[in-house]
C-alpha cells in the first residue's frame, strides 16, 4: 500500500472523517486482526495467508472510507461493517474456487476464538451457490420450478414422464432404452416434437 493510494482517499479532520494517518490506528489494526484471524480458522484459509488477508481488509476500508458518515456510527463500527462485508466475499470467492477441486468445510463448523462457524458468515443459500451446488437464489429457484410444474402440466402424460427422467438426470439414450425405442428415433421425437412444444408453452407462462 503506497503514499499515493492513500492519498487517494485523504480526507481533512474538519469533515469528521480520519485522515490518513489515522486511519489505521491501533484499533483499526485490532479490528483488521481480528477478521484476518477469524478467516484463518476456517479451513477455506491457510494461516500463511494471514498477511495478505489483512491486506485486502486494509485495501477495501480504504476503499469503503468515502462512505463513511460519522453521523450515523463511529470509525469503529463503520471499519467493522466494513470487514465483515469484505470477509463475507472472500468466503464466497474461496469457496467457490476451491468447488473447483475438494471443499470438506461445513457451516457447522466451528471456527476463530468466539465459536462461529461458516454459516454464520455465509448464508445456506451463498454456500450452495459457491460451489456450485445451486445457480440462482432460492426464491429464483422456487419461481423456474414453479413454471416448469405449470409447462409439464399441459404436456401429454407419454411427454411429460421423459421431462421428469431428464429432469432427474437420466440421459437421452438412457431413456431411449427404457421406451425400447431406436436412439435415433427417439431423439427425432424429442427435438421435433417435445422440445418445440415445451418452448411454445414455456413462452406463454409468466
């Protein structure tokens, strides 16, 4: 962190707000410490990294400082949200790249000095997402399911059973077989006639 970054967010002691030289006084640093530690404790973070994650914590209060108005919280509190926004998005971020190869971590599992755990960090719902166990948030999930039970409704019953199997994670020749159908031609009957038909009606379903 250089003189000019932080000269970018140098602001006058009359406005309320810490100059740069203040910024990082002792309890701010306390503050950095303390988040920095508690990421350590999960198993997303190794406690190498401690030193750059103080970093990063510094790098986004500088960032989040223009924010600040003293009217509403004090420096301390404001550089508290303001880390533990931060320490939210970096579990986000590491969970999601480590989906990529092995993530043993639970949200049950407790971590750092006071007995978090995961889950009280990072929502059910954010973890899924992360590593790549869901795509949309609940309530976009909830609504896609509700509009395709609505769509597989107005199918014919022989249609509506090969959606579900697909949907259930069945292949298009697993299914061929099942109907004791040719591949070919099961496959000529589900894009010309199943899929145009499921697209038509999807269209119209809000």
């Amino acid at each position: 962190m250089n003189q000019e970054t932080l000269n970018q967010f140098t602001v006058s002691s009359s406005s309320g707000l810490p100059s740069d030289n203040e910024l990082f006084d002792s309890r701010t640093e306390q503050i950095i410490h303390a988040k920095a530690k508690s990421l350590v404790g999960f198993r997303l973070f190794q406690p190498y990294e401690q030193d750059d994650l103080q970093q990063d914590l510094r790098i986004n209060l500088l960032h989040q400082m223009p924010k600040f108005n003293p009217k509403r919280s004090s420096r301390y509190t404001y550089a508290t949200m303001a880390c533990d926004g931060k320490v939210k998005n970096m579990l986000k971020t590491r969970a999601c790249s480590l989906a990529k190869g092995s993530c043993n971590a639970s949200l049950e599992e407790e971590a750092g000095e006071y007995g978090e755990t995961l889950g009280d960090r990072i929502s059910g719902e954010d973890y899924r997402i992360a590593i790549g166990r869901q795509s949309m948030a609940d309530d976009q999930l909830q609504a896609l399911q509700e509009k395709v039970a609505v769509v597989l409704s107005q199918l014919p019953e022989s249609d509506r059973a090969i959606c579900r199997q697909i949907m259930e994670g069945y292949s298009l020749r697993e299914i061929a077989r099942s109907l004791k159908l040719p591949f070919s031609t099961f496959c000529d009957r589900f894009h010309n006639q199943i899929c145009p038909v499921f697209i038509s009606l999807w269209g119209g379903v809000e």
